[in-house]
C-alpha cells in the first residue's frame, strides 16, 4: 500500500487522525567552505597540512502541515550558510585532541605535535571544540550549533537532523540527531 492510500484509509473524515512527516534536504553548492587542516591518527602519525573545498547538506525529518508545507526550511539554510562562512578560508585545528596541544601568543596559535611545533597565525586559524579536523568531527560540530535552541526545534516539528560534511565528490562524514 503506498503512503497516498494510507494516508486516504486514515483521513479526518474517517474519524482517524494522521500525523504525516517528511524529510526536506538541502544541498545547496553554496553551503561549503574550503578550509585547511590535517588529521591526526596517533600521537605520531599524522597528514602533512594541506586544504579541502567542503560541502555541506542536511537533512530534516519534520512533521507535514495539512496544507502541505513543514515550515520556512530557508532558516536552517541561512544558518547552514553563515555557519560555513564561519569556516571558509582558515585552517582547522581541533581543540579536545589528546596529541596536539595548542598554546597562544601575541598573534600566533603553536600547535604541539610530537617533537613538531607548527605556528599558524591567529587571523588564519581557527580553533574548534572537536578532537579531530575530520569530516565526521565537523559534521558533528555542525550540527551541535544546529541543536543549540531546543525551542526552536520543537515549534518547526523537527524530529531528525543528519548534517553531513563532504570532503569531495562521494565522500562524507555524518551526524544524526533525533528527539528523544
């Protein structure tokens, strides 16, 4: 049975209510950023530094109206869009790794890795709350900023998030959110 007849067996008129949900994606080309970073694998192995053009998608599972519309879905791209900008043009480093430690100067960020001290200028780096400078990391960290307001989630019936984070054509990292 498809959802159309379903959804026509449990209609108003039957005395039956039916709470109908969908799913609105975005994956619009301009929500990306290119930024740099590398990724740590141990606390002696890691990439030389080097740079992606990310995109980033999401998708919402979300309660559909009787007239046919979930809500104004431009406000998550618009935020999408300022979050990615955030992003755009600096270069990554995590926060919460166990084997790099950052220490601050006047205008600079000393990343410590091993026996490496590698200096970023403080205009070019940005330091995020994530262990790693993944796709799996930044796709989590995308969507915690996206969670923050738990009212808003609520008025605009959304049950589901999945951000995920492209690091080039067919491969990205994910994260999911969903009501408890």
């Amino acid at each position: 049975m498809t959802d159309a007849e379903v959804f026509s067996k449990l209609s108003p008129n039957e005395g039956h209510t039916v709470t109908r949900y969908t799913t609105v994606e975005i994956h619009k080309d301009e929500i990306s950023f290119s930024a740099g970073h590398f990724t740590i694998f141990s606390a002696t192995e890691r990439e030389d530094l080097h740079g992606h053009n990310y995109n980033v998608s999401m998708a919402l599972q979300t309660v559909l109206s009787t007239d046919g519309l979930s809500f104004d879905y431009r406000f998550y791209k618009t935020k999408l869009l300022a979050l990615a900008k955030q992003l755009d043009r600096r270069f990554l480093l995590p926060a919460h790794s166990r084997y790099l430690k950052i220490e601050e100067t006047n205008n600079q960020w000393l990343a410590h890795f091993g026996e490496e001290c590698i200096p970023f200028l403080k205009r070019d780096a940005l330091i995020l709350p994530i262990s790693n400078a993944t796709i799996e990391e930044l796709s989590y960290w995308f969507l915690q900023q996206l969670v923050e307001d738990q009212n808003q989630l609520t008025e605009h019936g959304i049950r589901t998030i999945t951000i995920k984070v492209y690091n080039g054509p067919g491969q990205s990292g994910s994260a999911t959110w969903t009501t408890s």
